[in-house]
C-alpha cells in the first residue's frame, strides 16, 4: 500500500504542482523505512550525525532526494518494456 500511496502523491507532486525536488529523511537505524524510500526511486545524498532525537538519544538520518528528472526517466524507462 505504501509504494502505490508513494507512486500517487510524487505523480502529483512533479506532474501536477511542477515540483523540482523532494527530500526525505529516514532514521538510520530504521531499515524499512529506508528501504521504503529506496523502492520508490530515493536516491541516498548524505548522512545527518546525530540530527534526530529519541528517547534522549541522538540517532544519524540519511537524506534521500527524488528530482524530477530522474522521475521522468525511470517512467520512461517502464513505459519502453
């Protein structure tokens, strides 16, 4: 449910806004969240040190991007096979 949610809110947030870009931050340590990102085409920028709190502690993010370019391609690429 995710994935087909995700895929709905960037077709309308590059094709019906004209949104540039889109930024995410998922916790390190938290693997399906970040796989989540990854499966719909987020691309991993950096890593924030310790830039989230929880439970008093400090926890590294990664920033993931999805530009509207590489949206465009990866639709293209789909639609070719």
């Amino acid at each position: 449910m995710f994935e087909d949610g995700a895929e709905l809110v960037l077709d309308f947030a590059f094709d019906s806004i004209g949104v540039h870009r889109l930024e995410a931050r998922a916790a390190v340590p938290n693997g399906r969240g970040n796989g989540a990102l990854q499966k719909i085409g987020a691309v991993q920028e950096c890593v924030l040190r310790k830039s989230f709190q929880r439970n008093g502690q400090y926890l590294d993010q990664v920033l993931y991007a999805i530009l509207d370019s590489d949206r465009r391609e990866a639709t293209a690429a789909v639609r070719v096979h």
